[in-house]
C-alpha cells in the first residue's frame, strides 16, 4: 500500500535516524555554506585594505585608499612598473639595501590594495611571485616579512588561476606562523593562507599536505583578538570539507577545543563569529568533532550566544552549529536534550526568538534545528507541541518564502508521527495531528504538493496520507477534498518519479476511489 511507505518520522535528510543521510546532509552544507556565507556575509577571500597592526599609515587605510579613482590600464602600468622596481631594489647590496626593499615592497602593496579589483594580473605578469617569495626569506626584517606577505594577500584575493600563483609562496607562509616569528607578520601569512584555503578543496589539499593546519591551530589558543580572529577564519576556510579529516584532526590538537570553548564564553561578537565559523565545519564533517563539543558543553554556549546577541553575522553560524549538534550526534537529543531540563527550554526558546527574527535565514535555520529536535522522541514533540513555536510555525507554512515553508513543514509533519513498529507504518500521535489541521496546515502542505521540488512533494503527500488516514470520523478525505487536494494529487498520475507517482496514485485509489462519496 502506498501510506506504507511513509517515514515522517526519519527527517530524511538530516536526522540521522536514517543511516548516514544525516552525515550527508551536513557535509553537503558543510561544502556549500562556505560560498553562502563568504558571498553574503564575509567574502570567502578578503582583501586586506588595512594593516595588521593598526599603525595609522593614511595611505593604507580604507577611505582614502577608495577617493583614488585610476583608470584601470594607468594602475596596471603602474603595478608593471613597480614590480620592476621591487626587483631592482632585492638586487641592490649596497648603503640602505633594506629600506630600499621595504619601501619598494609598500609601494607595490599600496597598488594591490587601490581598487576593488585590484591589478593582480599586472603583478603576476611582471613576475611578482618569485621576487615576494625571496623577500619573505628568514633572517628578513619583520617589515619587509609583513609587506611580502600583504602583497600575497592581496594577490590571493584574487581569481583562481591567480590564487594558485602562490604555490611557490606557500611553504615559507607556513613556515612563518610559527613561534619565532611576530604577531603581525604571522597574522598576516594567516591571512594570506586563508585567501588561498578559500579557493577551493585542491588548494585546501596542499595547504594541509604542507602542514599549514597545526600552526594555524596554535595562533587561535591565546586571548589575542585579531590574531585569533585572523587564524580562526583561515582555519573555517582550511576545514570546510568535504573530506571531514581535517575537522577531525583540528578538534584533537592540544589546547583547540578549550579555546573554542573559552572564546565562545567570553570573545566580543566578531571574535566569536570566526570561532563559530570553525564549530560550524567541525560538527559538520566530523562526527569525532560533534561528539567532543557536546561533551564540553558548546551547546549551552551556543544557546547563550543566541538569546544574548542580535548580531546577524554571528547568530547564523551559531543556529547552524546548534542544528549540526542536534543532527550529527545520535545521544544528543536523548542526553543533553531532555524535556523539562533548563537547557532543553533555552533551545526551545532561542528557536522561537529566530522563528521571529525579520531575517529569513535565521527563520530557515531554526525550523531546520526544530525539526531535529521534533524527530526525537514523543517527550520532544510534546515539548514543542505545547510551545510558542507552533504558532509561529503555522503562520510561516502559509505566508514564508517557499525554502522555509519546506524546512517548517518537516517540523510539523514529524510532530504528527511517533517512531514506527513492525508494519513499518508512522503511528499517529492524534492530538497532535488534530491541533495542527485545526489550525489551518492543510492547504500549506498540499501547496507543497503542487510545487516542482520533489523533497517538498513528498512531504506534503506524507501530511495528506495521515490526515487521510488519522483524522477521526473519517473526516480525511473530506477536507483533502475541500482544499483541492485531488486535484494536486493526480497531477502526479503520469509523474516521472515513480515513488512520487505511486504513492499519488495509491492515496486517490485508496480514499476517493468507486465508493468514495456514497454514503452521503
């Protein structure tokens, strides 16, 4: 029969009910959240404008490096000319050789940092890597170190093919991460790595076969703001998958998880939101990972930073690390999770606090939390049931853009079925089922049904078949009815997904076949 094979209760791609549909889930968005969150938020590439250190050069900072308004080709000749120079000036051994070098190297660097599309093709053209490469040999001067090091950066920022230019640079990048070297000049070789970790997973590949990954590690241990800051975007950027070795390996390095743990508690937000970024990744890709942030209470610090802040940058990966937490470690829910614990109430209250936030993603994102909490046991979706969410919830399943109607539909569809028995059928939890259509669900489920994203009609025709089957006095059909619910089943009757098509074709047989209507 075709309601047999309905599993509201599964959460099917992210609780993790369902084999390693769970794992899957959040490696994919593990792997796609990166562009998301770069492009929308901070770019996955960042273009260093002004200096590490803060110094207060004029001719570095933002705004009056923005009044300079060249044309195109004049910079690019421009930069052409000054690598030339640079190259001149490694060469001089003579009175003032490093003064030379530096100033030769902050003129190039004040050209990779004029525009917004800076000349990067004009540097690499003229030969810029090789002779950066030799200036950021050790024994250097921490002056020239950090201009080199700011060039690359910049010329990081830049496209893919001008990204890999950097290959060359990449083993004395790493090297100066380490202990001997300054704050400043190791930040800014952070940086630099984390523009190349940013392109894409081959770059992030050599990066980690060249050891980048522990010294970055070692800078986010300390209490320095910017230098963690710095190192925890680049590490966000070293991790982001898909393969989760990475994630599992940074998580188990000395000191990392207290540091997370201590910056969460206590950084400022734009702190926080680069170590939320890495917490994201790491309970993402590795269920290790999960499994240890759980054990150290980063789920009740997470709840704290989502009822205390209302920074958008912030509370996004946050919600994103609550719901891996919630979906990656099967205990979670069960452990820590527990109805009528004081944590358990903060989740659900935070939740409603994003439901009815103006910003859809927050929406998104706290429906995608809820509706692995509300795929537990029948204790959770009572807890939920009986909340603020779920009016929240209704509400949105009628008025919200289509992506989060799905996710809001999941929710209220799992708090409908308890865990299946033998015929593999989902028992009805009714009172539950009764609320929810009472409430005016109905017609926002067989919306669902009518759109083209088959995840999103399979749903809606899951909440049909228990509406169909449990609605007491055989009322089913009859609402079905009256919401044009027919209608939008049989426009599956010669569907090409067969599972669609069949399960369609089998709720019309069963409940509006021959005798459907007679009594009456």
């Amino acid at each position: 029969m075709a309601d047999e094979s309905f599993a509201f209760h599964r959460r099917d791609p992210i609780k993790s009910s369902v084999g390693n549909v769970a794992a899957n889930r959040r490696r994919q968005n593990a792997v796609t959240v990166g562009k998301e969150r770069r492009e929308s938020l901070v770019r996955a590439k960042r273009l260093c404008r002004v200096g590490i250190s803060g110094d207060g050069d004029a001719d570095v900072s933002l705004d009056s490096e923005m009044m300079i308004d060249e044309e195109q080709s004049i910079l690019e000749a421009q930069t052409s000319s000054a690598v030339e120079v640079l190259k001149s000036a490694v060469a001089y051994q003579g009175k003032g050789a490093m003064q030379k070098r530096v100033s030769a190297l902050r003129d190039l660097r004040r050209l990779l940092s004029k525009s917004e599309f800076p000349p990067v093709e004009a540097a690499l053209k003229a030969g810029a890597i090789p002779i950066l490469v030799q200036c950021l040999s050790f024994g250097s001067q921490d002056e020239q170190l950090l201009e080199a090091a700011w060039c690359l950066t910049n010329i990081a920022a830049g496209k893919p093919e001008e990204t890999e230019a950097l290959l060359p640079a990449l083993p004395l990048l790493i090297a100066h991460l380490g202990e001997k070297s300054s704050l400043s000049v190791a930040e800014q070789c952070a940086w630099a790595l984390g523009n190349v970790a940013g392109e894409g997973e081959k770059l992030r590949s050599v990066l980690l076969s060249q050891g980048a990954l522990l010294p970055l590690a070692r800078m986010m241990l300390p209490n320095k703001g910017s230098t963690v800051r710095t190192s925890a975007w680049a590490l966000s950027n070293l991790i982001k998958g898909p393969d989760p070795k990475a994630a599992t390996e940074l998580v188990r390095i000395d000191g990392v998880l207290d540091a997370i743990v201590r910056h969460l508690k206590k950084a400022d937000d734009e702190l926080a939101t680069e170590v939320a970024w890495v917490v994201v990744y790491l309970s993402a890709l590795s269920n290790i990972a999960t499994s240890m942030l759980v054990k150290n209470d980063v789920l009740q610090l997470l709840v704290d930073r989502l009822a205390t802040s209302n920074s958008l940058q912030l509370l996004i990966p946050v919600l994103r690390s609550l719901g891996n937490l919630v979906a990656g470690d099967s205990q979670t829910i069960y452990a820590v999770l527990v109805p009528g614990h004081e944590i358990t109430d903060s989740v659900i209250k935070v939740l409603v606090k994003c439901l009815r936030s103006e910003h859809r993603v927050l929406k998104k994102e706290a429906a995608w939390v809820l509706s692995n909490i509300a795929a537990g046991s029948v204790e959770h979706k009572r807890l939920i049931n009986s909340s603020e969410a779920v009016p929240l919830l209704l509400r949105l399943l009628s008025t919200a853009p289509f992506d989060i109607r799905k996710e809001v539909a999941y929710v209220l569809g799992n708090l409908c079925v308890a865990p299946t028995e033998g015929d593999g059928k989902p028992n009805l939890i009714l009172e539950h089922l009764v609320s929810l259509v009472s409430g005016g669900c109905l017609p926002g489920f067989i919306d669902l049904v009518r759109s083209a994203d088959t995840e999103a009609a399979r749903v809606g025709l899951q909440f049909m078949e228990l509406v169909l089957r449990g609605m007491p006095n055989g009322e089913g059909p009859k609402l079905v009815e009256q919401e044009d619910g027919i209608d939008a089943m049989e426009r599956f009757q010669f569907h090409e997904n067969e599972d669609l098509r069949n399960m369609a074709n089998g709720l019309v047989d069963k409940y509006f076949g021959e005798d459907y209507g007679l009594d009456e």
